[in-house]
C-alpha cells in the first residue's frame, strides 16, 4: 500500500524539520538515511543529479565548516594564520559541528529530492483547497529541473545523431542557447493551455481524489510525532 501524495508530503516534512531540530548525530544520520533509501526507488536517470547536489552540499559544509568556526579546545590540525579569519585550526568540537551541519542539510535536500522525484504533484494540487496558484507554483517550480535534464538529454542525442559530440563543459554550453528557447516557448503553451483550461475563473471543476487510507490517516500523527520527538528528545 502506497501514500497518498498529501500524507507522503506532510512525512517529508517533518522528517527534514525533525533533522532541523534534532541535535544528536545519530538520530540525524538515520533519519538522512530513510530519505536516501527513500529517494533510490526513483530510476537510476533521474535520482542521479539530486543525490549528487544532496552529497556535495553536505560534503562542503562538513570539509569547510571547522576552518571558518572558532570553538573547542581540543585542537586536532593548527594551521596558517588568515588575515579577518584568524588561525585556521580544526578542533573536535568544530568537527562534530560541521557533522551535525552536514548531515542536517544532507537529510534536508534528499527530503526535497523525495518530495521532487516520487510524489504525484498532480494530485497535490488538486488537494491545495484555496492555495492552488500557491502550490500550482511550486508544482512547476519543483518539475523545472526534471523538465530541463530531459530537454538536455533529447538535445544532446539529437547533436550526437549529427555527428557532433557532446563533451566537456564547452560541449554542453551549446545546449544551454536550445533549453532556454525551449523553456520560453514551454511556458507560453502552458500559460495558452492553463487560460484554454479555464484556470482561476470562478466555478471551476475539479478531477475527484481517491479518499483517504488508513495508511493515509496515519501518517499525520507520525509527521507530528516526529517534529515533536526531533524538538524534545532527538
């Protein structure tokens, strides 16, 4: 049995806000790791770029976080004196910062990774009651990066199939003059479609939802329990 894409989201949520507001590092570290399991049901194509912006980030934020914070005592590297930074040195305690930091913003961008690969932002709308332009936004804002990587994708088998390769950062810099175009022209057939369509004139109909599972049901007290538990006792 699946989620419906409200509860999926509402579970998304709290699992980024618990590791927001958690300040053990394990608590965080396993919460990170049920959203990257999460996110690897997505096809391999698709999940590649999030995990890749998911880990990066945290990565940087774990290597260059004890260099720009002064704390601790314990001094595990002292390095050079920067002017304004002062002596770049690592400590334990800036160490076991930057993990928490890290794996805060990692746990974070695999929730968005999850909301952005696996939900039905369809059915999201529909469910947005009032806030439909709201979430109609985000909707779009959310399929911009899939919308172009697949716009990419075509492009770059279409300049192979000329007999031109697409290589190294130049090769890919052609495709950025074809994407633009393309999102230009995709966001004046959307807007034509959305004014054919009849969209935010008074007595609109809607597409019925599936009712709510106990599943379903389930997971708001789940989401609220997990906010509470990374507030309190994580």
């Amino acid at each position: 049995m699946r989620l419906g894409a409200v509860p999926a989201a509402l579970l998304l949520a709290s699992l980024g806000t618990a590791a927001l507001l958690a300040q053990n590092i394990l608590p965080i570290a396993a919460i990170a790791l049920c959203l990257l399991l999460v996110c690897l049901r997505a096809p391999r194509r698709s999940r590649r770029l999030y995990l890749f912006g998911a880990f990066s980030t945290g990565l940087g934020i774990l290597v260059l976080s004890p260099f720009l914070h002064v704390r601790g005592d314990v001094v595990l590297w002292s390095g050079p004196t920067v002017p304004v930074l002062g002596t770049l040195d690592v400590t334990t305690e800036e160490l076991e910062v930057a993990a928490r930091n890290a794996l805060r913003l990692t746990a974070l961008a695999l929730a968005f990774s999850a909301y952005a690969l696996l939900l039905d932002h369809d059915r999201l709308l529909a469910a947005a009651g009032r806030a439909r332009r709201s979430a109609l936004a985000a909707a779009l804002a959310t399929r911009l990066v899939p919308t172009l990587e697949r716009d990419a994708a075509g492009l770059a088998e279409a300049i192979r199939g000329r007999g031109v390769a697409v290589e190294g950062l130049r090769g890919r810099a052609r495709l950025l003059s074809p994407l633009v175009a393309g999102s230009l022209e995709r966001a004046t057939r959307l807007a034509e479609a959305m004014e054919a369509r009849g969209f935010g004139r008074e007595g609109g109909t809607r597409a019925p939802t599936p009712s709510w599972t106990r599943l379903d049901r389930a997971a708001v007290p789940i989401s609220l329990a997990l906010v509470v538990a990374g507030a309190v006792w994580l």
